[in-house]
C-alpha cells in the first residue's frame, strides 16, 4: 500500500484494484448521486477501470491525480480525494473530495481537505487551488470555507453543472 500522506485519522493513498468494489459503494450514496451525478461508476467493472487509470496517473505523477482515503483505525476505505487540470494554468489544480455517507459529519471531509491542499501545493508546485460546488450543496461550500477557501463567484454554464443551477467558485492561494 502507497501511502501519500496522513493525518491524524486519515491515511490517504494510492488506490488498489481491492478497492473497486468500495469505490463503487460509496458512488452509490445518494447525497453523492445528488451532488456530483457524473461522477458516479455504472456498474464495478467501470469502477476498476477508474481506479487503473487513477494508479496509472500516480504512478506517473501526473494529473488527475486521486486518491484513495481510509480509515487509520480500521483500514477501511471512507472515500477519495484528488485535483486535476486547469487547462492552460500548470500552477492551478481543482480539488475535489468524497466522503461515504456513513463518515459524514465526523470532521473526516475537513481533515482531508486542509491535509490534501497543502500536500497538492508542495508536490505539484501550485499556487492557487480552485474548489467548485454544486450550487445548494451548503456542506461542501461550508468545508471548503472552514479550510481557508475563499468564496470568488458563481459560475453558470459550466459543462459539468447538472443541474445547470450555476456553481459556487472557491479558491485558496499559497
């Protein structure tokens, strides 16, 4: 097991073909269907394709960049977390994270975000950090705000809005 970084509950790590079905599983949530629908495996033969090409990104050091998030305690894999491209801006990553329904409102989401954004900032270079939520999902948009986020604007058109009910921009600079 590779593991990226931790915190003090959290080991976050390359993911394993083992953890396909989990990955599945928590995509399965509602809350997660609800907020990020695109996002979400069909069926557990798409989930391990994801989780080949996300090692195949680390292993490479390149971007995307996701990674699997477990539990220290028990070893269990709670959800994942990554960053990927801000086309044409090398210094600039989009962060995103993931938390299985039955860990939420645990501080699990906003342990991960402050660790991940500061091992982003060093390992890739990045300046600015960019976070953008579903507009409605008050949780993210809360997370995002505790960890140093700053609210910029709301963004409407974007191709990867499901709802089309606009974004909620974030970013924080190092």
């Amino acid at each position: 097991m590779e593991i990226m970084f931790e915190t003090e509950r959290l080991a976050v790590r390359k993911f394993m073909d083992e953890d396909a079905r989990q990955l599945y599983e928590n995509h399965l949530d509602d809350e997660v269907r609800k907020w990020f629908p695109n996002e979400c495996y069909a069926d557990l033969e798409e989930a391990r394709g994801a989780i080949r090409f996300y090692a195949d990104c680390v292993d490479n050091g390149h971007l995307p960049f996701v990674l699997g998030v477990e539990l220290k305690e028990t070893g269990e894999l709670i959800g994942d977390t990554g960053i990927s491209e801000v086309e044409g801006k090398p210094d600039e990553t989009e962060i995103g994270y993931c938390i299985g329904q039955q860990y939420r409102g645990k501080g699990y989401a906003s342990e991960l975000l402050d660790a991940i954004s500061g091992f982003v900032a060093s390992r890739f270079g990045v300046r600015t950090i960019w976070g953008r939520v579903v507009h409605g999902n008050g949780a993210s948009a809360k997370v995002l705000e505790k960890n140093g986020y700053t609210f910029v604007k709301e963004e409407f058109g974007a191709e990867d809005d499901p709802y089309g009910n606009g974004m909620l921009v974030y970013k924080k600079e190092f």
